[in-house]
C-alpha cells in the first residue's frame, strides 16, 4: 500500500465526537480552492455505516451538494437515525462547516436477502493492463492544460488511485465533440488487507472515486475539455448510487459513463461500475453545474 492511499483511509477514519457525531479532515480538490465532492460523499457514508449493524450493508444513497467546502476546515457530521427497520435501515447525514450545511446524505442499508437477478451485459473493452497509466498519459497533454503545475497536481490527487481511460480523456480531445460517453479502468493504488479489509471501506472507496470522471461524458459531448483546461466552470449538484452486488475496490471495476442530456447550464451523467468479470456491481448518477466562462470584457 503506498503512501497516497493510506493518506485516502485515513481521511476516511473519522473521529467520533459523540454518539452520533463525527468530524473528518480535508484534501483541497487538485483544481478548484474547494473540497473534493467524492470526498464528502465518502465521508458522510462512513458515518452513516458507523451508526449501522455490520451485516447491513448500504444499497443506495442519494446525496446534495449544498456550498462548497472549505479545505482549511474540519467537516462535522451529523448522523440522524431515521429508522431501524426488521430489513431496511435509514439515515441521513449533515455535513456542516463553520456553521452551514455544505452536504446531506440519505443511505439506506439492507440485511442481505436472496431473490430475482438479471443484469445489463458488460462492455466489450480493453484489458486495464494494456492502457497507459495516469503518468503516462497526463504529460502528453500538458500543452494543452490551463498551467503550469495541472499535471502534477491532478497526479498527486489521482495517486491512491490507478486509473485508466479506455479513449483519450475530455483534456486530449478539445474542441472535438464526441459521442458523450466515457469509459475508465480503476482500481486502488495497492491492495486492502488486515484492519483496512473492511466491505463497507470498499463501498466508501468507490463512493469516492465515483464522483472523478462521471461528468467526463458530459464535456465530451462538447468537445469541452473541463477543469483541467479552463474552458468550464462547474460542480457537482447532486449524487445517487445504487449497490447491486458485492465487489472489491483494489481488484480492477470498469465505470462505464454515458450522458443523456445537458441544458439550462446543468449536464447529467449516469455510469456503470462492472467488476472485471462482468457482474454490475454499482449503478450512479449525477447532475452538476456546467457553465461555459464568460470572456473578460476590457474596460
């Protein structure tokens, strides 16, 4: 395990404050003066499962993005306990800095149960292996990046993370408008074992990572290259996932994402999360602000 991610578990191991309350630290996001989204949603998870049986693993959750987060400050969670039920649990959480809601979160949680199964078929794509890392392909792009330093600080970011697009990413095709949808290979920069080999830590990892590349699709579809570039303004508005089946987060899982729509500056993206060999292990959707930047009018 390297360093970055025992840096990402220990952001994720809140210290609980009351019996209900937990605080958790920050990261910056590597391109904005705010907190990661990803981070957030982790979080909160992880103090709605603290509150929750362990043989009641959580099967949705869908969440808000209220102000943006302060890096520089702790982020308290509140967890309410909306019902203890004979099959399902509910909770809600609150994440609040210097005073203000910045986050909520409703998950639910279920006693495992066996019943129907179907699925959608997996994507036919590329082996993960055979795809350039993130160290590989960043600095291919450096040129067209909005400065100095983007490359190093979307790797230092993405380190406890290894992850891999199947086709170039919105940054490599800019001003090229694609089909809007998008397909990444990722897995944690090392494997999970002893203390850290906890299934709802799996469920939280990927909740994290989620929230990376899901409005790639969206740019995509503009020939927009993103953040990176400067050629959008943005942030997550709001989040929802689904977990099927269970899956391991330091084995490799498909996000397989797709846009249906973008209008009235908002763009929505849905993906899939495959384990590698074939079971959908996890349905998401979000919906963020995705505003063209004005030009600077001369005075």
């Amino acid at each position: 395990m390297n360093d970055a991610l025992q840096s990402l578990l220990d952001l994720l191991d809140l210290e609980r404050i009351e019996e209900d309350m937990f605080r958790g630290t920050s990261d910056a996001a590597p391109l904005v003066p705010r907190v990661f989204g990803g981070q957030v949603a982790a979080q909160a998870l992880v103090a709605a499962g603290r509150t929750v049986p362990e043989d009641r693993p959580p099967h949705s959750l869908h969440a808000y993005f209220l102000r943006p987060g302060d890096p520089g400050a702790p982020i308290v969670y509140t967890v309410d306990r909306i019902r203890d039920g004979f099959s399902f649990t509910t909770r809600r959480v609150v994440a609040v800095q210097h005073g203000q809601p910045i986050f909520h979160l409703s998950a639910s949680f279920q006693l495992h149960e066996e019943g129907l199964e179907h699925q959608e078929p997996m994507p036919d794509v590329p082996d993960p292996l055979s795809l350039p890392t993130a160290e590989e392909l960043l600095p291919r792009y450096e040129h067209l990046l909005a400065g100095p330093g983007v490359v190093d600080r979307m790797l230092q970011a993405r380190a406890a993370v290894d992850l891999r697009y199947v086709d170039a990413p919105p940054y490599g095709s800019v001003g090229q408008p694609r089909e809007p949808k998008s397909q990444v290979w990722f897995r944690t920069d090392g494997k999970l074992d002893g203390v850290a080999d906890d299934p709802m830590l799996h469920v939280c990892l990927a909740t994290y990572v989620s929230d990376m590349t899901l409005l790639d699709s969206v740019l995509l579809a503009h020939g927009r290259g993103g953040w990176a570039v400067g050629d959008i303004v943005g942030a997550s508005l709001d989040h929802a996932m689904w977990f099927h089946r269970p899956f391991r987060v330091d084995d490799w899982l498909l996000y397989d994402q797709e846009s249906p729509s973008s209008s009235g500056g908002r763009g929505l993206a849905k993906g899939r999360i495959f384990t590698a060999d074939g079971r959908l292990a996890v349905s998401v959707i979000q919906e963020g602000v995705m505003r063209v930047p004005r030009p600077r009018t001369k005075k």
